[in-house]
C-alpha cells in the first residue's frame, strides 16, 4: 500500500496504511499523557491530522517516524491544555486512616493504568528483551515520574529511551537541534531517576521464581476475597502504601492500612454509587487483569438486588521483591470494559 493511494481520498487505503502502526502509536501517546482516555483523544486528533496532511508526505523520513512526529506534537498540544496526572501520593499526605475515604475529586488528575494486551505483545513479533522494554514503560511508576517532566523533555525521553529514534529524528520532530535534544535527555534522565524505584515491575517479577509468584497470587486473593486483614498485612512492606483513585486519600505503613481494611475495605461494601461505603455483607471476588505490566486484579462486589457481583475496582499491585509495596485499587468501573472483564460474575 502506498501513500499515493492513501492520499487520493482513499480513506480505506489509508487505514489499511497506518493501521500497523497504531497499537504503538496509542502506548506512546498514553506515556506522553498518563491517561488511557486523554491517549484516545490525541491518536483519534493526530490520525486526523495525518489524513488531512498525507498528500504533503514526501517520504524524507519513513512513515513511522512521520506519523511519531504528528502524535507527539499532538500530545504536546493536549498536555497544555489539560492537568498534569499524578498518584494520589504526589497530590497530598497520606491521610488518618479512622477518618475513612474522602470524596472522588471531580477532575481527571490521576494517571489511569493502561491494558498491557494493547501493546501487541502475543503477536510474536517482538524478542523477549523488547516486550521486556514495553512492558516496563507501561509500568504505573515509571508512567508516573514521566509526567513530573517537562512536556518537551518528556517527549525527548520517551522519544530516545523508549522508542529508539535518533537525537536528529528527534530533534526533527521538536523542531530543535540535536545539541537541545541531548541537554533535554540528560536532565529528564537525572528527573526521573530521583522517582523510580531502584528495580522495576518486570525485573522483580523476573526474580520470583515460580512456586513464589504462585504463592504470592494465592495468598493475596484468598485472603482479599475473605477479608483477612492479617493474611494481607503480612504480605505487605513495613512502608507499603494504598491508594483508592479518584479519592486522593492514600494510607501509608502496614498498621494504617490494617486500620482501613478492618474498619473500612473489610468492614463495609462499595454503595452502588462507587462514591461511599454503606453497611452490609461484604462478598467480593478477584478476577485476574492485565494492567500496566504488573500484577492486577478485577475486584467485583456483590449486588443483592441484582443477584451478581458488580465492578468496583481494578487494583493494580507493585511489589518489593517477595512482598506488596504499593495497591492502587482504581475504583473506576467504567475501565473493565477496556481491560476485556465482564460487566457481572454470577
């Protein structure tokens, strides 16, 4: 398929064009931005763009290097008009876990996770080190402490450390010079090294053998589904955190989140309206999820009037070697959709 055919308003030729390219193009634009939904919006804007500019494509560069260039200055474009997202941890202290959960906040301020099947990786075209390298840029930490990052320099790391263009191809896409490329790079790589953890998602995940990983998943969705607070204390870090968006209320340290499951997760279910606890028979069930490269578990609560358990959240599970350092239990039912979970368990 050329692009002189997609260009003469061949609108099937064109998506037949760049329909190879848009898996990648969407994780990009969702590193750039922090959000699954705003990576909607910037690659449905950019492939527009795309279109409308394709009969001035002279083929100078190749045509992924092109379409990269008109979504990272799409999503340069959004991130100037929307809110930087954050964890809940960047947004306030940790709360008093006897005060319960707050309110949702109404703005969309916190980075969502990201469905790691998107990526394409059971396509078989990727060596294992690359689905390595995507798997771990996806990663919530790492997605993160990107968006603590100047826009620009943002787009240069992403651009040079994720994808592997040049510092000239990105120094065409900013419209900058190589010697700016370069000084970017070296002060978003000092940025972000201040912010992640010294081992990522997937090198923890590849020091747990088997049996360990076995265990671990066992443990923690039985003691979960039973609403053993013991049994999922003891397998957190001294300095384990929880997090609950849209709440900004976030606990920290294995006694304030044994406070919060005994008084609150364990104690009481999700009203229907996913905004407050109400009194009544916790009955929960873990599904497992593939989110952000990382362990993740759907979270369904039972509905009594409707006679089947219902979405509540997507809990998304960073560890410390053989233990839980971090839960961010996204209670955002309208993700599941995305991740491929039913809607209802019977």
């Amino acid at each position: 398929m050329t692009t002189a055919a997609a260009g003469a308003n061949d609108e099937a030729a064109y998506r037949r064009l760049v329909e190879p390219h848009r898996r990648e193009l969407h994780a990009h634009c969702y590193r750039m931005l922090g959000s699954i939904h705003d990576a909607d919006d910037a690659l449905q804007d950019a492939l527009l763009r795309a279109w409308r500019g394709l009969s001035r494509f002279e083929g100078r560069s190749s045509l992924r290097s092109w379409l990269y260039r008109i979504a990272t200055n799409t999503c340069l474009d959004l991130a100037a008009r929307r809110p930087k997202r954050m964890l809940a941890l960047d947004h306030s202290p940790a709360a008093d876990p006897h005060d319960g959960p707050g309110t949702p906040l109404v703005e969309s301020v916190w980075v969502e996770p990201y469905p790691s099947e998107e990526l394409g990786l059971d396509e078989g075209r990727l060596s294992p080190d690359a689905r390595y390298e995507q798997l771990e840029s996806v990663e919530l930490a790492f997605v993160a402490a990107l968006q603590h990052l100047p826009a620009r320099q943002r787009a240069v790391l992403i651009m040079r450390e994720v994808l592997g263009f040049s510092a000239r191809e990105v120094a065409d896409t900013l419209d900058t010079t190589t010697a700016s490329v370069n000084s970017a790079l070296q002060r978003a790589r000092a940025s972000l090294d201040e912010r992640l953890p010294e081992r990522s998602q997937q090198a923890t995940l590849r020091s747990l053998d088997d049996d360990e990983l076995r265990e671990l998943v066992s443990r923690y969705v039985e003691a979960w589904e039973r609403g053993d607070v013991d049994g999922v204390v003891s397998m957190l870090t001294e300095e384990a955190t929880v997090m609950m968006p849209p709440m900004a209320t976030w606990y920290s340290g294995r006694d304030a989140i044994a406070v919060f499951l005994r008084d609150w997760a364990f104690a009481k279910r999700w009203a229907r309206d996913r905004e407050r606890f109400e009194s009544g028979e916790r009955r929960v069930r873990l599904l497992p999820a593939h989110a952000s490269g990382q362990l993740a578990y759907a979270a369904y609560n039972y509905d009594a009037e409707r006679g089947a358990y219902r979405p509540y959240a997507l809990q998304v599970l960073s560890l410390d070697g053989p233990r839980i350092g971090e839960i961010t239990g996204f209670v955002t039912p309208q993700l599941f959709p995305r991740f491929g979970l039913p809607d209802s368990l019977s």
